[in-house]
C-alpha cells in the first residue's frame, strides 16, 4: 500500500450514534481491543460521507474524486507502547464507488464494499441511504438539522460528543489475510460538527434495536482533511507494526 497522504473534503457527513451494551460491543472485537465507555456504555455508529477531491497530497483539488461512502464502526480503545490508545472499529466499510472498491486494501488501507446509494439533501432534513450489492446491508437515515444535541443518553452536550469523536480518529478495519486491522487517520485543523436529530434511522447491521438503540446525529460539511496510513495492528494479540 502507498504511505503518501491523500488530501480530500468532507462535503458531508452524517454521523448516527447508538448506545451499546459493552458486553454486546465486546463480542464485535478483535484482541487487543475492547469497547470505549462513555458513562458505562459503548458507542457504536453509522458514518455516511460524501467526500470530495479525494487525490494525493501533491495533486491540485480539481483533480480529485467525489463519492458517496459508509461506515459501519465501534469506539474502541487498547494498550498501546504509551498507554491507553483508541479510534474507532470498522467491521464494514462500503462505497458507491468502484475505484474505492479497487484501490480500498490495496492502495490504501480499509477494503470496501459495493453499494447502491440514494441521497436526498434538503433544508430542513438529509435522508441517506444504501443497499450494498451482496445482500447483506440495508441502510436507511434520515437527520434533520438541530440546535443542541437531543436524545444521546451518551453525552451532555454537542462539546463534549464532538471532542469524542475528535479524538477518535484512527480507523481499523480487517483486512482479507485476517491476520492484521489497517489503520487509516484522519486528520484536519478544521474540525467542526453540529447536531442533528435522528427522524428514522433503520440499519439492518444494527437491526436488533433493544440491542442496539439509536441516539443522537452529528453532522460535518466543509471540512478539509487528510487521511494516512497507520501502521496496521496484529490481531489476537498487542498492539503493533507487522
């Protein structure tokens, strides 16, 4: 895989957020890691992107690509040579984009599926959704825009759900040998959310909602970020480089 960053715009993300049991959340994880608590719960999500002028850090924006993409992911933490690390598991990762579907695992870290999106984006509400081409994954969200965070039962107000999320910015994600997770990073100087209220949210990953209750959306647009890629994580034992 190429280590040189790519630069893109996060032109939309809606992130929708579950509470977990961290029993149930345990038993979606590879060792090392283990589920992040925020007041005795896990924090698992759905993260709907479009990005755009996905291209190498050197290339001018015009050049870059636009697609719609989803995440399926958990927040996680684990013990790293410095202490307590964290970011967030992706057990599922798809796109409507073919060259994503190529280049994902192979170019760059986190392999994708391939999915059928529809997206409608309207003032007062923005419904996404997506059916992956295997059969396996439904998804359906509509967020509508909101003053302050409602609904979360994970945390007290927009600041500190964003400094959450902030903070979690490494992506793992298992890879075809299964020996290994990628990691990919974000990173920005522009960090920004805002809050959004779940209208309808129906994942058939997450489907078993008394396992799995939706909570509170965040939502970023405009965001300029980069990505790179991390040293990938052994699993079923530490952490640690290949």
């Amino acid at each position: 895989m190429i280590r040189s960053r790519l630069s893109s715009t996060i032109e939309r993300r809606l992130l929708v957020n579950y509470r977990v049991d961290p029993y149930v959340a345990a038993a979606l994880l590879p060792a090392p890691l283990r589920p992040q608590l925020v007041r005795g719960q896990a924090v698992a999500g759905i993260c709907l992107l479009r990005i755009g002028g996905v291209r190498p850090g050197w290339a001018p924006a015009a050049t870059g690509l636009t697609s719609e993409n989803a995440a399926h992911r958990i927040s996680v933490e684990w013990d790293g040579p410095d202490g307590v690390e964290r970011g967030v598991y992706i057990p599922r990762r798809d796109t409507a984009s073919r060259l994503n579907a190529f280049a994902g695992g192979r170019i760059y870290p986190g392999e994708h599926g391939r999915a059928d999106f529809t997206v409608r984006e309207e003032a007062d509400a923005v419904r996404v959704a997506f059916a992956t081409r295997d059969g396996e994954v439904e998804v359906d969200a509509t967020v509508e825009p909101a003053e302050e965070l409602h609904g979360s039962g994970l945390f007290t107000d927009l600041a500190e759900a964003s400094e959450f999320f902030r903070l979690g910015s490494r992506g793992l994600s298992p890879n075809a040998g299964g020996t290994h997770l990628d990691v990919l990073e974000l990173s920005t100087a522009a960090w920004k959310v805002t809050a959004g209220r779940p209208r309808t949210v129906r994942s058939s990953f997450f489907e078993d909602l008394d396992r799995f209750p939706p909570g509170s959306a965040l939502v970023m647009r405009g965001v300029a970020a980069d990505w790179s890629q991390g040293e990938p994580m052994r699993v079923g034992c530490g952490a640690g480089a290949a």
